[in-house]
C-alpha cells in the first residue's frame, strides 16, 4: 500500500490520505489507520473499483507523497513508549502550526461564512487546537508510563516455594 497524497479531513476532522493498494486500486483511508496497520487493502482486491473516492471536505493541505511509519516495537516497551511519544510530538507540533495558519486566517478575513460542504477557518483552528491539546496530554501520560518502564524493577519469575527455599538456605547458609 502507497500513499499517494493527503485529501484533507473528513467531517470528523480526521486526516485523509490517497493510497494506491497493492491491487491498483486508489481509494481514500483515514490516515491514522494507514499508519495503524487498521486498514491494509482496498477490500475490492482483484475486482474494480466500483466507486470512485468520496469527495474531499476541505482543501488538501500537502500535495507531496506522505510517508507512513507504523511503531516496529512491541506494544508497550520502553522503545515503543519512546517511538510513540516521538511521534505524538512530531503531529502535535505539526497541528499547531496547522492552528495558528487558521487562526491567522481569522484573524485576517474575521469569522467567515462557510461555502456549502467545507468549514470555516475559526473551526478548523478550534479543531486543530483540541487536537494538539489532546495529544499533549497523551504525550503526558506516555511520558510518566515511560519513567515508570525505565525504572521498572525485573519481575522475580520464581514459585513462592523457590522463593521461600532460597529465604531458608540464606539464613543458615
């Protein structure tokens, strides 16, 4: 799967993307998905498209190809508390750069009516601000498991009677 370029957001605000499946089939996907491993094919896989991309609700941002990296790591380790926290940063810096080129908008041209189909800049700052903030707070609590993982003591793996054998050898040892 190939991710040709981003499509803007759908009415949930979540990111779009363009992807070409392995099939040849171009169809949209939410790009979270993309980068979760969630969506992997066109679900039409040998068959032709039988309909084209629904339409985009706000203008494309980007038109380079996007790359998409998934977390190598095993959930929950401290490299893949440390991949995720990366790039949680990366998109939550990105998102506010996204908030404050809406809020200039606004603040150039006031709170605009919006055009049948697409939102104003005044909610898609809001939006990309809540977001941000969101992210941050995840950010925030990977950060505290990830303190918590490098500190962590080594689990003792042993049967409370090997536990108890060892207590006794020690004190007449």
């Amino acid at each position: 799967m190939k991710i040709l370029t981003d499509s803007g957001r759908n009415k949930h605000g979540q990111r779009l993307v363009r992807v070409e499946c392995a099939c040849g089939n171009i169809f949209e996907a939410i790009y979270n998905n993309i980068k979760r491993a969630r969506t992997k094919t066109c679900g039409h896989c040998g068959k032709p498209n039988p309909q084209p991309a629904p339409a985009v609700t706000t203008p494309p941002t980007a038109a380079a190809p996007v790359s998409v990296e998934v977390n190598p790591h095993e959930r929950g380790t401290v490299a893949w508390l440390k991949w995720e926290i990366a790039t949680k940063t990366a998109t939550a810096i990105d998102l506010e750069k996204e908030a404050r080129e809406f809020e200039a908008i606004v603040r150039e041209k006031g709170i605009q009516p919006s055009e049948h189909g697409t939102e104003p800049p005044d909610r898609l700052w809001i939006r990309a601000q809540n977001m941000a903030n969101k992210l941050w707070q995840q950010i925030a609590k990977l950060s505290n498991e990830l303190a918590k993982a490098e500190t962590a003591v080594k689990k003792d793996v042993r049967s409370q009677a090997e536990i108890n054998r060892d207590k006794i050898l020690a004190l007449q040892g």
